[in-house]
C-alpha cells in the first residue's frame, strides 16, 4: 500500500506518517498554488487558513479509509483461506490478489478522471474565481490522487470478494450458522459501505460554494449508490447459498412427499412411526427454509440503510456549521 511504502521511505512508524502525509502537503501546496497564482497580500489569512480544513476531508479522511478499506480486505481474505476446500500451499495465490489491490497503475487516471468531473461540476454550478481554482489546482490534484488510491483498494476490495464467491469454499452446516459460515463477507461488505459512505460525505463538506440543491443531489446519489455497492460484491456468494438452500430443500421435500405417500396408503395416519418420521421432516424443513441467501442478517441490512440515509442529514448540518466557522 502506497501509505505504508511512503512511510518506510521517511523512516516513521505508519500514525505518524498518515499525520504527516495527511495534514502537511495540502496546506503546503495550497501556499504555493496561492503564490503562483498572484492572489492577494493577504495570503495566509484570506486563502490558505480558510482552505487550508479541506486537508481533512479530502487527504486525511481517505488515507485513514484507505487503510481501514486494505485491513478489512485483509481480514477477509484470511477468513476466505480457512473455507478453501483444499490446503493452499505456499506458492498458490491467495483468494485477494493483494499485488493488485495495492497497485498504483490505475490510481493517477482515476485522479484524472475525478479531477474532469469536479471541474466540470464547480464550472457549471460553482462560484469559485477561475484564478483561485488555478491556485487550488496542486493541493487539489495530490487529494484526488489520494482519493484515487482509495477508490481503487475500494473497487477492487469488492471485486475480490465477489471473486471469493467462485472458489471451492466449504462452508459450515445450517445447524452453526444460517448463512452457512459466509457472514463475516457481509461484514466485510458493510465495512466497505462505512468507508464509502464516509469519504462521500467527508468530500461534501469540501463543496461550500456549491448551491445547496446541488450539494444535496450529488450527496443523496452518491450515499444511495452505497447501498447498491453493498450488495454488489456479495452476488456470487448470494447465488452460492441460493443453490445450497435449493438442493437441501429439493432433498427434504422428497422425503416429504415420500412420508405423504406413504400415510395415504391403508392404516397410514394411525402409523405411529410415519407421525415420528413426518414431525421430524416438518422441523427439517423448517430449519432448513431458515438458511439466508445473502450472507448477512437483518442487522446487517438495518446498519447498511441507516449508513446510507443519514448522513445525509448529518453532512448537511455539518457543511452549515463549517460555513459558519468559516464566516462564508
């Protein structure tokens, strides 16, 4: 992970350089644009000090979500190694290829394309002057490429866990587990949607001088988008305990009918053992109708809506409060 790696570079322990990285080369930069730009006199009080908050919304916040994205991958993946059906020795790749998700290939287009959109999108509804946009352009590019490396180990984190799906897993009996031992990818799925969700609104609060209608239709789409790549990951695993569910419940309802068959015949209905043997099926069947498709429970999906809905609400507020701080 680039974090890690910078962190070696400078010789400091990981929460030192997320400080560093994450609070200095923004303001830094934002000094410099400033200077090259030919703004005014009054630099530090009336450019950099107010822009200088950003560097949290936009560089600390997705360095932190970064790392919390890469563990969470990381614990999956060692979740997904104890469910493989046979040893993985030590040459095998592991489910997650992390050689990938720690890549820095598609990081600066990805910085590149946000980079057009946010453009695009302050051009036409913004009321920043064209020369402080000039001069925000290199601390905004070192977030967007910092974004970018959160967007990838985002993406790819989901599409690992969706990759996990297509492996021989063995999983646990309906008996341990209803989701058959497949919950902690649900989990690891919400952990994802938090950090997603976390950093859309974090970039929110980034856009004071956008109207407010438009503020809150960039956030409402993009938090509600959370909830569809919530379950995006968890398809392949959702078709996996959807054809287990199926084969158990195909094997119990022919013995259902068998037992059925059975009681018809004279003197059937007074058979004590086919009463045992049609009680027995019956509760069978009711645990077996109990096994999940999706591999989380209600709570899990009550946790992915409130993530999705209220924050809404609460990047709001908060925008409100920094403009207020802000006197703007």
């Amino acid at each position: 992970m680039w974090i890690v790696r910078a962190c070696q570079a400078l010789h400091v322990p990981l929460w030192l350089g997320v400080l560093i990285l994450g609070l200095l080369p923004f303001p830094v930069m934002l000094f410099v644009g400033a200077k090259v730009a030919g703004l005014s006199d009054s630099l530090l009080s009336g450019f950099v000090v107010p822009e200088a908050p950003l560097t949290l919304s936009l560089v600390l916040v997705p360095i932190l979500c970064t790392i919390y994205l890469s563990r969470t991958a990381e614990h999956a993946n060692n979740y997904a190694e104890t469910l493989l059906t046979s040893p993985r020795n030590e040459n095998a790749r592991t489910p997650i290829n992390f050689e990938s998700l720690y890549s820095m290939r598609f990081v600066a287009p990805i910085a590149a394309l946000i980079y057009i959109a946010v453009f695009a999108l302050y051009y036409e509804f913004g009321t920043v002057p064209i020369p402080v946009v000039f001069a925000r352009a290199p601390s905004v590019l070192y977030a967007f490429l910092v974004i970018g490396a959160e967007i990838w180990v985002y993406a790819y984190s989901m599409y690992s866990i969706r990759k996990v799906g297509s492996l021989p897993l063995t999983l646990k009996s309906f008996t341990e587990d209803r989701t058959l031992g497949l919950r902690p990818f649900g989990t690891a799925s919400l952990k994802f949607t938090v950090a997603y969700v976390l950093s859309v609104c974090a970039a929110a609060l980034s856009g004071q001088s956008l109207p407010l209608s438009v503020l809150l239709g960039v956030l409402a789409s993009f938090s509600l988008l959370g909830m569809g790549f919530f379950f995006l990951p968890l398809l392949s695993l959702h078709r996996k305990l959807a054809t287990v569910k199926r084969e158990h419940m195909d094997w119990i309802s022919t013995e259902h009918g068998a037992v059925l068959n059975e009681m018809q015949l004279p003197g059937g209905l007074r058979d004590g053992v086919l009463a045992t043997r049609l009680a027995t099926v019956k509760s069978v069947r009711q645990d077996l109708n109990s096994i999940h498709v999706w591999p989380f429970d209600t709570s899990i999906l009550v946790r992915v809506v409130s993530i999705t809905v209220l924050p809404i609400l609460l990047t709001v507020f908060g925008r409100e409060v920094i403009l207020l701080v802000l006197g703007l």
